[in-house]
C-alpha cells in the first residue's frame, strides 16, 4: 500500500485502531498527529468545523509522548497519542468558549472540563474545538462569530446542531473522536445527518462542569449530558467508561425485549426511513423478542421539552448572549433579519422569541414537576428489561435553515418532529445513535438505542450486532482536496 492509501486508511480508523498501532509501534504518535492537522487544515476552510486549533501545541505533545512511549505502561493509556476533537461549548485549558458570541472572542478558560482531564489523563491530545450554534441553543450550527459548518456529505446540507462542528469533523476523518453535548438532539441530529455514531449518556452519569451554557436549572440539568461522537461503538463504549462519574449498576437479564417505534405512529417519517426500520425489525427477529410498541408518555414528550426549555423564557440563556434577562428580543430580532450586522445571530433571538411565548407558569410547572417524578418511577420498571429503537430523524438530507424552521415555528411543528430525540432527554435516557444506512440522494440515515441508566452495556451490545449488520460509519472524502499528503512517515 503506497503512502497516500495508508493515511487515507488511518484517517478512516476509530480511536482504538489508532492506539493499538502507536501501542504497537507502527506509527508514531508525531506521524499520527501530522496526519490529522494537515487533513484538517485542507478541508476546513470549506467544511468550517474547527474554530480554534492547537496544531503547535498537539505536535509537541506529540514529541513528548514518543519520546517515553518505552518508558510508559500503555495499558493504563488507552487513547494513548489518538487525535480528538472538543465542541466549542466544552471547556479546554488556554482555549477559548465564546458560545459564538462575538462579546467572549477573547475569553480564554483556564481549566479543562472534567471530561477533558479525564481525556488528557487517558492520552488522548486534543487538536481543536469545534464549532456549534450560540450557546447551543438550537439544531443548526451557525453563530455570527464563527459561521455555518457545512454537513460532511453536501456543503448544501446541514450538519444539524448543536455538535455539528464535531459530527461533521468526525464524518470527514478530521479527528479520531469528538466530545459534544445534548439537550435536545445536540449529538444524535448531527450523528445522524453526518453518519456518525453518537452517544447520550444518561441524567447525571458524567459531569457537566465546564460546560457552556450552564444548566442551573434542575428540570433542564437533568436533559442535558455530555457524550462523544466517534467512528465506532467499541470508542463510544470506551469513552462513555472513561468519562462516567461512576460505574452504574449493570442490569443483567436472560433477555432483554425490543420494543421498536411503530412507524404508522402518525409522526413524519419519510419512505427511506421507515423501509430502514422495518428491515432492522426483520434482521432482530430471529435473535430477541422484537415488537412494535410506544413507550409511555411518547405523545407528552415534545411539549414538555420545549416548556423545560423556555422555563422563565429561557432567562438564563438571554443573560449570557445579552448581559441582560430582559433585553428586547423583537428589536434585535429585527434588526438581524433586516441589517445581518448585529452580534447575536438570528436564530438565536428566534428561539429564545419562542421561549417567551412557551414558558410555563408556576402552576404548569408544578405539573412538569409531577409529571416528570410519576414517568420517572414508570420508566424505570418499564425499562428495567427492555430496550427502545426510534428513528432520529424524520428525514436527511435537509438544506440549511430547514431543519431550524421545523423545529422552531411558532406554528408548534415541534409537536411532531422532536418527540423522536426529545424522549430520551425528558427522561434522562441513555440513547445510542448508529448509522444504519442511506438514503437513495445517500445522505446517512441513523436509528438510535435507548434503555434505563444501567442497561448501557446491552444498549452497546446490541449496537454492535447492528453495526456489523449495516454499513456503519463511512469516511466522507467530499471536502478532501488531494491524496493525503505528509512529510512524515507512517
């Protein structure tokens, strides 16, 4: 295999791959990682992914880690040298977190996250922050800051929101895996749009500190959790291991049942889609007890994400883009459309027009409160021995601002296009997303796995079989240039 392949070859691997040839010495970390900043640095400017690198500095630690790779017990190691990606939102020591606010350009952190330490401290060497809509507030990666990030197979398309920075990093082999967040789909629209896997970790398994914006509040901390976005499930299984505050209890049954979304549900799904979730249907059968079932409280659940999300008309969120709680959102709303000059990007000031009208009162918010606690107990029986498929999306393939005009019309569209992603979130649900296929314009299309904290490792295990079965991840060589060319030798 000459040169050009090989770094084609390394820049399709996962992150395990990637470790055990720098543990086996045949790479060297430094090779690794020049591999990856130059591939970076040829498709970016297109793809607009990274925001801010570190390419200096990842070189040399690079050096330093084949220099003592003799002296080190790599087992203690496992992303030993393997080239990662962070979404901007995450905080990095001596990186920037602007939340694509022009105002924090110059913020610099001081501090890494603690899912970033614990990176570090597994070896893995960070090679930038990607990009994500202003304060990670919608499901369309665009910010007056940094600009749209391009999907990984259509410049055309979006690469969803709010990692969609990191998905579509990861999709065009710019890094081994990438760390994104998700409070609403934030991992699992742009796993599924850019034909990576994605992986929601449960309420409160893995820390949030460090992460922008700050989730103060209860109803929303409990959504909200941070996750990887990688190439295989083997690396979303070991990431979620090596982040996780602490290790759940495994739940252990003879056998687990399916229970698959049923795709006459009245929800949008398109034709590709639904042949997908009907073929998956067909390929479990023989091996587990499959049926097509909704789980409890499907019908509840986008309207009690969009009221957690707009809790005070989303005060906390105004704060921070505006320095202000109650800033007036038409007049710079208006201003946006009309001069495209102001600091805060349009659909910001949309979304959060939206959570004005959506806030919950007190009364109402008691009976989330209520709600939530009884569907807590529910799940947790339904859920103790059973595993749910939904599909992500209704669809792929969309053009840019379509998918922000679904989710966000005053018209309520989100009813019935958010249930499938917003489930998991309500409930704190631990959600696996796979790319399963494509459809007929081959754009990716995705399922997702969800169960009860504790049921991770079956959620992993069946994800595998299904990966093995369909195509899983595919490196989108759309933006590549030219062969991949290095002066160093892998």
């Amino acid at each position: 295999m000459n040169e050009s392949a090989d770094k084609q070859y390394l820049l399709a691997l996962d992150a395990i791959s990637i470790a055990s040839l720098i543990k086996k010495r045949d790479i060297t970390v430094e090779a690794c990682i020049t591999v990856f900043t130059e591939h970076i640095q040829e498709i970016n400017k297109e793809l607009n992914a990274v925001v801010e690198e570190r390419f200096d500095e990842a070189l040399q630690e690079a050096k330093e880690l084949d220099a003592k790779i003799a002296s080190v017990h790599l087992d203690h190691y496992p992303l030993y040298g393997v080239p990662i990606s962070i979404k901007e939102a995450i905080d990095v020591k001596n990186m920037k977190t602007t939340g694509g606010l022009p105002q924090r350009k110059d913020i610099m952190k001081t501090e890494d996250a603690e899912v970033v330490e614990k990176l570090k401290n597994a070896g893995a060497i960070i090679l930038g922050k990607t990009n994500t809509p202003a304060l990670c507030f919608c499901q369309e990666t665009d910010n007056k800051l940094y600009g749209r990030t391009n999907n990984a197979w259509n410049p055309k398309h979006t690469a969803g929101g709010s990692s969609g920075g990191e998905a579509a990093l990861i999709a065009a082999g710019g890094a081994a895996l990438g760390i994104g967040s998700d409070i609403g789909g934030s991992i699992r629209f742009p796993a599924h749009l850019n034909g990576t896997v994605g992986f929601k970790p449960g309420k409160f398994q893995v820390s949030n500190t460090g992460h922008l914006p700050v989730n103060r509040l209860p109803l929303k901390a409990r959504m909200n959790s941070i996750g990887p976005l990688t190439k295989s499930i083997r690396d979303a299984k070991l990431i979620y291991q090596l982040t996780q505050k602490k290790e759940t209890h495994r739940k252990y049954y003879e056998k687990m049942q399916v229970d698959m979304l049923p795709t006459d549900s009245g929800y949008p799904l398109d034709d590709a889609t639904t042949a997908l979730m009907h073929d998956v249907y067909n390929f479990l059968k023989p091996m587990a007890e499959v049926n097509w079932s909704f789980p409890p409280y499907f019908t509840d659940t986008s309207k009690v994400w969009q009221e957690i999300m707009s809790i005070d008309g989303a005060s906390d969120i105004k704060r921070v883009a505006f320095n202000d709680d109650r800033p007036n959102i038409w007049k710079h709303y208006i201003q946006e459309k009309l001069t495209g000059k102001t600091s805060i990007h349009s659909y910001l000031t949309w979304a959060l027009l939206g959570a004005n009208i959506f806030k919950p009162n007190d009364k109402r918010l008691k009976e989330i409160k209520s709600f939530l606690e009884e569907g807590d107990h529910a799940l947790e029986r339904h859920l103790s021995n059973r595993l749910l498929i939904f599909p992500v999306y209704h669809t792929s393939g969309l053009n840019h601002g379509d998918l922000f005009k679904e989710i966000f019309s005053l018209s309520k569209s989100y009813l019935k296009y958010m249930p499938y992603v917003a489930y998991a979130n309500i409930w704190g649900l631990p959600s696996l997303t796979i790319p399963v296929n494509s459809n007929p314009n081959k754009n990716p299309i995705s399922i997702q796995i969800m169960s009860g904290i504790g049921n991770e490792e079956t959620i992993f295990n069946l994800g595998e079989v299904i990966e093995q079965q369909y195509s899983g991840y595919r490196r989108s060589t759309m933006y590549d240039k030219s062969p991949v060319r290095s002066s160093k030798k892998i």
